[in-house]
C-alpha cells in the first residue's frame, strides 16, 4: 500500500509567520509501533504538554522506514522529519533499529548534498515507557527546527533530483554489502547506548 504524505506544503508554514508573527514549523515525525508511538501516546495520555508541530505516522518498526519517505516528506513542504524507534538492542524485530540508523546516517549525508541542513532530519530513542523523554525531545527539535527557519525547498516545485535518487540507492546497495559482511558478528550495544556516529558533522546522545 502506498500512503501519500502531505506536510501542509510551503504555504501553510509561510502562512503560520505571517498571522502570528513567529515560524511555526511543520515536522513529519516516523514512529515504530512498539515504542515510540506508544511513548507519544502515554505522553498523551498522562496529559504531558509538547508542541502540536509533529504530524506522526506510525509504522510497524522503524526498520520499515522507507528513505524515499522522508524525501516525499520534504518535497511535500515539511521543514523537519523525526524518525524515532525502540532503543538499539531493544527492537521487536531483532537488528531492524540497527538497518533504521545506518539509514538515518545515510540520509543525512544526501540531504546535506542536496542543500539542507542536517539539523532538519533527527534521530529519537524512545521506549513505551518514555513519554516524558518523547515529549521533552520534541518540544526540543520543535525549537531547533524553528530557530533555522522554514524550509521552503518546494517553493519553486522542486522535486527530488533523479541523480540523488540514484546516489541513494547506490550507497544502501554498500551498506547492504557491509552487513552482510558483518553478520557472522553482529555489532553489540548495551540497551539504551547509540553505536559510535562517525559521520562528519552528526552529534547525537550517546545515552538515555
């Protein structure tokens, strides 16, 4: 099944600095069944406060997460995407969290390529049980997001380059060579502990 993602476009985020005087970002946030979707709805539930500015679209495990996605997430008009899943070692789906954040690591580098700043596409750990860190973390990209400002990339209709498609595609196709390399030794992470980042540029949390 295929699901069409609409962020609200250019014009609704433009509209936002204009009545109100202060940018209100539009975030598309990717969630996995099992964790960080149930984190947001305990956050909910137990009445916690974070801004409305993530639109969540569930998914059964982040492993799903398509990067073509969070692509269509941009060119539809969002100023940011949240991808958020179980912690690393604590995935229903065994290493599926491990296969996310190689291609979180890989996005990042193509969107920079593509003129946007990494700061719009963010990483978020979240158990069940964590619904005040899910709402502490987004009210945190929501300020980052709007300190930079709207993205506007599809004010002149842009779409995502063709040859960017391609360099994708033929870096997952080197990523899936490394793992199947490394499967005879699959890497190991105490639960609650991101594996080292290593890519120039990228800063994230390395505990809970």
């Amino acid at each position: 099944m295929t699901e069409t993602i609409h962020a609200g476009g250019p014009a609704a985020t433009h509209s936002a600095v204009e009545a109100g005087g202060t940018f209100e970002p539009v975030i598309i946030g990717f969630t996995c069944n099992w964790c960080s979707y149930r984190a947001a709805d305990l956050a909910g539930t137990s009445r916690m406060k974070y801004p409305p500015n993530v639109r969540l679209i569930r998914l059964m495990c982040s492993g799903r997460l398509d990067p073509s996605f969070v692509l269509a997430a941009f060119a539809e008009g969002a100023d940011a995407v949240m991808v958020s899943g179980c912690w690393p070692g604590e995935c229903h789906y065994m290493e599926q969290n491990y296969k996310m954040l190689r291609r979180f690591l890989l996005l990042r580098r193509v969107i920079v390529a593509m003129g946007i700043e990494p700061t719009r596409l963010q990483l978020l750990w979240a158990s069940a049980a964590e619904g005040q860190r899910f709402a502490k973390e987004v009210g945190r990209i929501v300020e980052e997001v709007r300190a930079i400002g709207p993205l506007g990339w599809n004010d002149a209709g842009r779409d995502v380059p063709a040859d960017v498609r391609r360099d994708f595609s033929a870096l997952e196709r080197e990523e899936a060579a490394a793992i199947a390399a490394e499967a005879a030794s699959p890497p190991e992470a105490p639960p609650h502990v991101i594996p080292a980042l290593s890519e120039p540029g990228i800063t994230a949390e390395v505990t809970a």
